[in-house]
C-alpha cells in the first residue's frame, strides 16, 4: 500500500482506505484492510455504523486511522460537543483520528462550529479536523475561521463518472494541502462505471495491464496529486482487489484514454 501524507500534517493515510456506509462485514473485512495497510477507515454518525465499526477495532484501535463525521443538524456548539461524545461512546475509543464536518449548513454560523471542534482537539478527543461536501468558498470560509488548526481534508464524491471537482475543487486542494477523501470512487455499485463504458475502453486496459475493472478505476481516482479514495466493501476478497489499485500507478496515455473514454 503506498501512503500520502494527510494535509500538512507529516502523518500518512494510505491511497486506498475503507468506506462503511452499509457496512456489513463484521471484524474480518475491517481486519483485513488494516492488515493490506487500508487503515484509514471512515464512517459518520449518520451511517449507523460507528457502532459496528467501534466492535470490530476494539482489539487493534492503534492500528486504525479512523475517520467519523458530525452532521449538519448537530453544527450548534453544544452538539457537536455531545455528538462527538456520543460517536467516541459508539466508537469505544477515546480519540478520533479524523472528525469531519459532513455536509454544509448554511443556517448556521461555521465559526461557531469550528470552536467546537477546536475545543475537541485542544481536549485530545479528535486528533485533525476535516470537512466533506465543501466547495472551494465554503473550505476557504471554514479555513478562516480556525484559529490554531488547519483543515486537513474534504471528502468529496468522486470517480470516473463524477468528475466535476477537477474544475476548481482539485487544484484549489491540490495548491493548499487539504488531502481530498474520494467517495463513491466505484460510483456506489459497479456497473454505474461498466455501463458508462460504451467503448469498452475500461475492459480492454483492464486487459492490456493485467489490472481488474474496480482496480483501474480505482488507480485512476488516486493518479491525481492529493486524492485518496475509500471504496466501501464488506467483503474480504473485494477489500484485496480494492487494496490491489494501490502500488502502481495508469500510464498518461491509459490516463488520457480514461479521461476521453468518461467525460464529465
Ligand atoms: P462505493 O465505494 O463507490 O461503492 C460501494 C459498492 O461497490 C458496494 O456495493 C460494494 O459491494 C461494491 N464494491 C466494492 N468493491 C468492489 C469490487 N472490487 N468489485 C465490485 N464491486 C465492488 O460507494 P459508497 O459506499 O457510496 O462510497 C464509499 C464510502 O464513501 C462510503 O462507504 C462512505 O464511507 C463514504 N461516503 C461519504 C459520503 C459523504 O457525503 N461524505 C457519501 C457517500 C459515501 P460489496 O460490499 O459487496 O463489495
């Protein structure tokens, strides 16, 4: 597994780590991941997952970067404070690695959300702070309200078939070291990406290189600078396959192939 650095921080998150939105696969896919080095595992307090996620690491909590979010419904101070207290509790952990704030909420201040999560840092319950969903304006205006930390992430959808953060997401993330989280990177289900493939350019890379379809997909999303991605899976043989798109790296050309090949 080949490793990028998170944000600024010098720690490293691996290429390819572990989604949990309708996780099923108990401790064995999770373990697995984390043995392959896929240790970055993400999942949200609106997942209904945090409490699976917790169980399955209890025995290997320091091995995992684990990743969770709050939701926009809880962005007043106060609950994020007991959001964050009620996702460690379905956690059984005492740290996040990782706290993300899910989506954008308009209706309220994000100055004071972020004093929130500062104070969860400065309180060692959450090691870094993340946002998701966030367009250029909306990182730029959390970025401002920080007072001693940085924002490290955005996890972002993102894949062969949804590509607009290239405009002006990626390179803004890209120039000032916030790591992108790509989500949905085998676009929720597979065949979103085989069905888009009229030409059959996918396949035909897939044999020219000796790669799977997922594991091209998959490397295509982590060829650009910044971006790692987190296919979600509950299966063992799935999360080797998955872990397999780390390691190596697409041509320019099958790269330019791929890009003519699914336009946005
Ligand atoms: P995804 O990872 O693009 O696709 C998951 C689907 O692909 C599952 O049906 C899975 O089935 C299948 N799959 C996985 N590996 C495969 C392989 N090698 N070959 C064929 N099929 C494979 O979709 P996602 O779950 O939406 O996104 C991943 C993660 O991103 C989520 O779990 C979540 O952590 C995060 N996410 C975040 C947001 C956000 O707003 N921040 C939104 C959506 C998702 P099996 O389980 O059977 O392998």
């Amino acid at each position: 597994m080949e490793f990028r650095e998170l944000g600024r921080t010098g720690e490293r998150v691996p290429e390819i780590g572990l989604g949990t939105w309708l996780y099923t696969g108990g401790e064995s896919t999770i373990r697995r991941a984390v043995d392959l080095g896929a240790n970055l595992i993400d999942t949200a307090e609106s997942y209904g997952t945090e409490d699976d996620v917790g169980h399955a690491i209890i025995k290997f909590r320091n091995e995992v970067f684990l990743a969770t979010k709050v939701s926009p419904e809880h962005f007043r101070y106060n609950d994020v404070i007991k959001a964050a207290d009620d996702s460690l509790r379905r956690l059984r952990t005492d740290y996040i690695d990782l706290y993300q704030l899910h989506w954008p909420n308009p209706n309220i201040p994000i100055g004071e959300t972020i004093r929130a999560v500062e104070k969860l840092v400065e309180e060692g319950k959450v090691r870094n702070i993340g946002v998701s969903n966030f367009s250029v304006a909306q990182l730029q205006e959390a970025e401002s309200s920080l007072s001693r930390n940085r924002i490290v992430s955005n996890q972002v959808l993102y894949s062969l078939v949804n590509r607009e953060i290239e405009t002006d997401l990626i390179p803004y993330c890209q120039e000032h070291h916030v790591t992108i989280i790509a989500y949905s990177p085998l676009a929720q289900g597979f065949s979103n990406i085989t069905l888009r493939d009229r030409t059959g350019v996918l396949r035909s890379i897939t044999r020219e290189i000796g790669h799977t379809e997922a594991q091209v997909a998959l490397n295509w999303v982590i060829c650009h600078n910044s971006v790692v991605a987190i296919p979600k899976t509950s299966s063992v043989s799935h999360v080797e396959e998955n872990c397999g798109a780390s390691g190596w790296r697409l041509s320019p050309e099958y790269m330019a192939r791929l890009n003519s090949a699914f336009p946005d």
